[in-house]
C-alpha cells in the first residue's frame, strides 16, 4: 500500500510550441492532444506523463504520484488532514484530464501543487516516439525523477517522509541540504535541495539505451545554450546523463543506467563524495563555483571512486526485475 512511482508532471508555461519541440524533439516523447491552450506527452503505454499548459500561475502545475490501492487515497487524505493539510477529492473532470480513475490534491508546504492518484489510463495505440530511440524505462519505476528547489527544507523533509512515507535514500548536509527520496526501486523519484527557492530544480527521463542518450547530447549541442550540464555520471545513483536547458528555464536530466536498489534492506546514509564521478560541467555557472565543484570530481576520481561493474549493469537488471 502507498505511494509507488512518480506517475506524471504537469508545468505551466506560455511557450507551447517550444516546449513541444523541446518534449518531443530532444526528449523524444510523443506529442498528443496539442492545443493553443494545452499539449501532452507519452513515454510508454501510460495515457500521459507530462502536461504544459498555458495558464498563469506557478511553473509546478501539478506533481502526480500514483497509490497502490484506491482506499490509499482516503488513507493519505485523512493523515494529511489531521496535519492540517487542505485537500481535495479531484473532480471527474479533473481525474478525466489527468486519465485517472480517481485523485487528491493538495499543496506541500512550499505551495507546489501534489496529486496522488489511483489507477492511470492506459492508450490503446502504441507508443511513437519523438525521434527514434530504444524506449524510456517507466514500468514500476515511474516516469523518472522529479528534484525540486526548497525554501523550508525542515518543512519539507517531514511532510514528504512522515506524511506520505516516502523513503530517505541519501543525503548531503553541505554546502546546503539535499535530500533524496525513493517510493520503489528507482534510486530516486524525488529529491529537494535547500537553495531558498521554489518550483523545479530539474527532472529526469531515462532511457533504455545510452545511445539515445548520446544522440540527445549531439542534438542538444547543436542549439546554443541548450546544454546546462555536460555528460557525466552521479554517484549517489550511477546515473550516465546530460542536463538541458527547459523552455521554462528548469533543467531536464536525460539519463541512462541508473541505479536500482531494494527498499526492504536499503539504509539511508549522508553522502561525502560530491554529485559526480566525472563530467557534469555546469556551464551555466561562473567559474568559481564550476571550479569548486570540478575540484570534487578530481579528489573523487583520486580517491579511485567508482560504481560497483556488476551493479551498474542494465541488462542484468532487467534480469533481476523483469
């Protein structure tokens, strides 16, 4: 019972047709219901997995985290309220929107917009992509990982852990807090950083083929200020990737190889390391804090960090979770 993937995101924005280029082009999703107004986008047999809409408001329209069991719906709604959380039975309007059976919402405690949701709409035409790739690794996994910015941390730890029983996997305490959660066997499906801001930090999609990966960075080079981060690999969760620069101004991780724990023995721990083995140029920082940060990745690389071979493998994953 609870919470088990991030199911979908949803982003306000008045560039529409720049982000269906960006979604579909470099991110390789499917386009679908595009209006003036609003578009959709798949990632696998689910009916959608990110929304834009054109609509004032915050740039966070909407974080979807799908339940195990329709009852867990009532369960989180009265934990919540007891807390003296506000929440909402969704509309069948809304749950139509969202192609859900059913839904809350509500708002954390740095007002972004959360949804759990019970049972996502499955499309009955296949996936096709955006550009051609090897597919997304969604399934039990979610759709990928979302990290946002955080003003009240102390606020937010407790609300995502105590109230919805998300599960601490890592954390770092300097030089600001970063924590990061997981709901199933992705390493992370969601993750804040103390940066005294709000909204999206970045999320992450990620592919089943490295290739798809590297193709992206070729395309993403190709448009100047597209790429945010160069390619490089995290330590906290193995993860090869890029980061681009969204229409919105947030980032987007397209990742591949990430790491798959098992939450019944998984113990959360601080981290030391630093956020890569290698790469991961931030290019849109100046040099001082590029520079500190790259001065990480050389003490890790000669302290001989690396993954585990044999864990960092994706087949054998497939092996171990198919």
């Amino acid at each position: 019972m609870g919470v088990i993937a991030l199911g979908y995101l949803g982003i306000r924005s008045d560039k529409m047709d720049d982000w269906q280029d960006f979604a579909s082009g470099l991110l390789a999703m499917q386009a679908v219901d595009a209006t003036r107004s609003h578009v959709t986008f798949r990632m696998d047999d689910q009916r959608q997995r990110l929304f834009v809409v054109n609509e004032p408001g915050p740039v966070v329209a909407a974080i979807g985290w799908e339940v195990e069991e329709r009852g867990d719906l009532d369960r989180f709604a009265a934990r919540l309220e007891a807390a003296g959380v506000t929440v909402r039975r969704g509309a069948r309007a809304l749950a139509d929107q969202r192609f859900v059976e059913d839904l809350i919402t509500f708002a954390d405690p740095d007002g972004n917009s959360v949804e759990l949701f019970f049972n996502p709409m499955r499309a009955s035409e296949p996936f096709v992509p955006g550009r051609p790739i090897s597919g997304f690794r969604t399934g039990p996994f979610g759709m990928g990982h979302a990290v946002l910015h955080a003003v009240r941390i102390d606020a937010l730890l407790p609300f995502y852990r105590d109230l919805l029983d998300f599960h601490i996997s890592d954390y770092g305490l300097t030089p600001y807090p970063l924590y990061f959660f997981h709901v199933n066997g992705r390493h992370h499906s969601l993750a804040m950083v103390g940066s005294g801001q709000t909204g999206f930090h970045h999320f992450m999609v990620e592919f089943n083929n490295l290739d798809d990966v590297g193709q992206g960075y070729d395309i993403a080079g190709l448009e100047e200020g597209r790429l945010a981060y160069t390619l490089g690999r995290h330590t906290n969760d193995y993860m090869t990737s890029f980061y681009a620069n969204s229409p919105s101004g947030f980032f987007v991780e397209n990742g591949w190889g990430g790491r798959v724990i098992d939450p019944a023995t998984w113990e959360p721990h601080e981290t030391f390391a630093g956020p890569s083995f290698w790469g991961h140029e931030r290019l849109y920082l100046p040099e001082e804090p590029r520079a500190r940060l790259r001065d990480m990745r050389l003490a890790a690389a000669a302290r001989g960090l690396r993954a585990p071979e044999v864990v960092d493998c994706p087949w054998l994953y497939g092996q171990l979770v198919g």
